[in-house]
C-alpha cells in the first residue's frame, strides 16, 4: 500500500500565510520600529527561501516523472507543440500542487502549455476549450468541472483533430482519460474503512445500534459525489443509524468544527463520522479530542474521510493511542503517482501516437498502513 505524503508542496501556501503576517507587521507603530523592520526583512526572505523550495520540489517531481516515464515509455518529444491545459480550480493545496507539477512534466518535454482556472464554472471552462482550440493547440488536457457539461466542446475539438486527455475526471467524448481513482470510487473506499472499523470495535451491535454522522458536501461535483459513495456505502450496513450534515464550505474546517459540537450536543451517542475531504475531517477530529468535547470514550470514537496530507497521516498513527479518533483515509497516491499516470496517458498524444487510457486505484490508509 502506499503511503507517501504530499506535505513537500504545501510550502506553496505557507509562503502565502507567511507574506500575509509580514504585510500585518508593517502596518503597525511600535517603538521597536528598526527591530520590527528587521524582523520583517527575515519573514520575507524566508517566505522567498520556502517559495523557492516549493517550486524546486515541483521542479523535481516534474524531472523525477519524466526520466521515469521516459525509461518505461520510451523518449517524449513535444517540441513545437502546445498543450491547452484546462482545472476547475487551484483553491486548495492538492490541486495547486498537481496543477503545477503537469505543467512542469509536459513543459519538460519541450512543450508549451496553455494553462487556464475555470473557478468551477462550466461555462467558464467551455469557453478556455473553445479558445483553445481558436489558439491552435494541438493538445487538450480537461479536468472537467463537469464532464457531461464539457462534452459537447471537448467533442468539437476531437472532431476538428486535436486530441482530449480527460483528467481525473470521466469526460464521454474525450479521446483518452487518465483517472487515478474516481470520487465515487474514493467514497466507497471511505465507506468501506469506516464499516471494517465498526467490526473490529463493535462486533455484537444490532440492527440500527450504531449512531453515525455523514458530514456531506455539494459546493463542487467531486464533493456531491464523494458524499453520495460515502452514504450509500455506510446505509448499506444494518448496524448503521445515520444522521447526514452538509456543510456549506467543505475547505472551512472552523466550520466543520463548529457543525460536529452541534451535532454531538444534539447527538452524544454518535460513535463515528465520515466525512468527504480533510479539511472536514481535522475540523471535526480537532472538537472531539478538545477539553470542551463531550466524548469521553475515545477509544470507541473514530473518524474516516478522503485525503491525504502529513498532519491527517499523524493523527491516523496516534490513533493507534487513542491521541486522535482520525483513523483512516483514502489517497489518490502520491504527487509523483498522479503525475506520472498521466505523463503515461499524455506520451502518446506527444508522441503523435494513438491515445491511451490510464487508470488507477483509491488506497486505503489506515494505522497498519505505517507498519
């Protein structure tokens, strides 16, 4: 099982939290204004130092990539070639990093990339497609907000002769695809943990003896999907009373903490909680292991979600102790996994070759993951 990390790209934000402490400090009079200045200096050359080591590391995955790719696949060549890059969004860490690490792979290879943000609006992301195709790129990658809402413009340029990698998520009318794992497939992943965990730690409940909050989302289509698997996966064990909460910003974990204190005031024989992503996750994980937290039976307590990062990776190691109820995840792989299946779907259309679909797995991270 795999079981990397991608904390090495999460530099990227920090370097933005740390430029915004510096643009505070600045703004404040103190008597220590020579003092305060210097300190501000040494903030910002490190933030530049963590900025640099951010884009060296993608530097490196991208290289890492392609010397595998090339030593499996053979030698890619997309010199004159550009390549139309089209994300939903880059709004959190993952997908910053992704995004930056495809870039740096098919730029590596001579190309010139495209790259356009549609901010999870469909008809935003037609419009980059259809412009393009107008620019003449003679590749498309699509990681579709919506892959049936794309396919009609994804099918217009298929038809005009430019090949469509379909990204992460299923597009009809591309010419290839490159899934690592789908959400819906992530879910069930989810589901399935958490019910292996119920086993383990209530091996005689009855029928509806097993209270289980699902803190759900629908801001993006990956996040209604993911929630959807979760649900029917957990609903289809006996055992499970459910209880479902959406919340309204799945990257707001203040939020998410703020929902489950509600829940389990309301609720407080809730014995375990799935939620669709990990910013959901911590946020519930950091109420239940807090003074003010009203479960007192840790060890009978346990969370399960979808990503993964260093600090989820932490709390499924201490919850071998009972330090933290977060006890499993499901990753996509690692930066260098995800990046490398598609510079294997994108070879070919580089190398003017027939395209090919790449697919992979959802991997189930759990304390014996880390034995």
């Amino acid at each position: 099982m795999k079981k990397r990390f991608f904390g090495l790209f999460l530099g990227a934000s920090m370097v933005l939290s740390m430029l915004a402490g510096c643009g505070n400090s600045g703004s404040e009079t103190t008597a220590s204004t020579g003092a305060a200045e210097s300190e501000t200096q040494a903030a910002s050359e490190a933030a530049g130092e963590t900025a640099t080591g951010a884009s060296e590391a993608i530097e490196d995955t991208a290289q890492s990539v392609a010397d595998a790719v090339e030593e499996t696949l053979g030698t890619v060549n997309g010199e004159g070639k550009l390549v139309g890059i089209t994300v939903p969004s880059i709004g959190n860490d993952f997908a910053l990093a992704v995004t930056n690490a495809m870039q740096e792979a098919v730029t590596a290879t001579g190309a010139t990339v495209q790259f356009d943000s549609a901010e999870v609006d469909v008809t935003t992301q037609i419009s980059q497609i259809e412009n393009d195709v107008t620019m003449g790129c003679d590749i498309l990658v699509v990681w579709a907000v919506n892959g049936d809402g794309v396919a009609s413009a994804v099918e217009q340029a298929v038809n005009q002769g430019i090949p469509v990698l379909a990204f992460a998520n299923e597009i009809p009318t591309a010419s290839c695809s490159m899934i690592s794992a789908s959400d819906a497939d992530m879910g069930t992943a989810c589901g399935e943990i958490a019910l292996d965990w119920l086993d383990q730690t209530f091996p005689d409940a009855g029928d509806g003896e097993i209270k289980v909050l699902a803190i759900t989302a629908s801001t993006y289509p990956e996040a209604g999907w993911r929630s959807d698997a979760i649900v029917a996966k957990v609903s289809e064990d006996s055992r499970v009373n459910l209880i479902e909460a959406e919340v309204a910003d799945w990257n707001d974990q203040a939020a998410a903490r703020t929902m489950v204190e509600n829940q389990l005031l309301a609720n407080p024989d809730v014995k375990m909680i799935v939620t669709c992503n990990g910013t959901t996750a911590l946020g519930a994980e950091s109420f239940v292991m807090s003074s003010a937290s009203n479960i007192e039976d840790k060890a009978n307590f346990g969370i399960f979600t979808v990503d993964q990062t260093d600090e989820i990776d932490s709390k499924i190691q201490a919850s071998v102790n009972n330090e933290s109820v977060l006890r499993g995840t499901i990753s996509m792989g690692t930066i260098d996994d995800t990046v490398g299946d598609f510079m294997k779907a994108m070879t070919p259309l580089l190398n003017d070759q027939e395209p090919v679909d790449v697919n992979g797995s959802a991997f189930k991270v759990t304390p014996e993951s880390f034995n």
